[in-house]
C-alpha cells in the first residue's frame, strides 16, 4: 500500500557560499535518492532548512537542477540555538513509497553526521 513518508537528511557546507551550499545539497539529495530508490514522481515535496549561518542561496536550487520543477519545495531557517552545530542543511522529504518505516534510509553525512550518529551515511552507500 502506498504512504506518504518521510525521509530525513542533513549535511555541512564548508562556507557560506553558493557554490558551497549547493554542492552539499546535491551531494546529499544525490545520496538520499540513491539510498532510497526514489523516483521524481514519487517525490510529493521537500522542506529545506539551513542554520542561520548559511543565507547565500536557497538549497532548494539543488532539486531544480533535477528537473523538479513539479515538485513543491520549501526553504526556511532552522532555530538559532546557542552551540548548535554550524552550516548545516538539512532536508525533510515527503515520499510517496511502498517502504515501511523501517525500511526508510535516513542520510547524515559530513559534520551533521555527529547530529544522528544512528543514521550516518558514508558515501560509499554504507551505515556506519
């Protein structure tokens, strides 16, 4: 039976760049889609988050250069908690899957990998 479920990722960029912000985001919707075999059209929309440190593009950009432009995306800042972890993207996924909860790849990769140890990604498509 198909269900609309969730996927959670988050990574770093090393700057507050463009270039930066962009390249870490497509690095981890890249993982997210592989990790997950999620199809565009399955894709019901995404919610994109930044910490407040990281304003110099919508992380959004990296979905549309999928060619998801059917695809609702949203853009927003994460709180400004004190000693929070800096740089960080992160992405909630809404999925339309077959998969059961448990079935479901979360990816963390980088430096946002010490948020969720549980669900840490290295890139070669291994849990650690």
């Amino acid at each position: 039976m198909l269900r609309c479920r969730g996927i959670r990722g988050a990574t770093t960029a090393d700057r507050n760049t463009a270039e930066d912000i962009l390249e870490a985001t497509r690095e981890l919707l890249a993982t997210m889609i592989e990790a997950n075999d999620i199809a565009a059209e399955d894709v019901a929309s995404i919610i994109f988050t930044t910490t407040p440190d990281l304003n110099a593009t919508f992380p959004a950009i990296a979905a549309r250069d999928y060619g998801w432009d059917m695809v609702p995306l949203l853009c927003t800042h994460e709180m400004d908690v004190p000693g929070a972890l800096d740089h960080v993207v992160r992405i909630l996924m809404h999925v339309n899957t077959e998969k059961s909860p448990s079935e479901i790849r979360h990816v963390y990769l980088r430096r946002a990998r010490e948020l969720r140890p549980e669900w840490a990604y290295e890139p070669n498509g291994r849990s650690v």
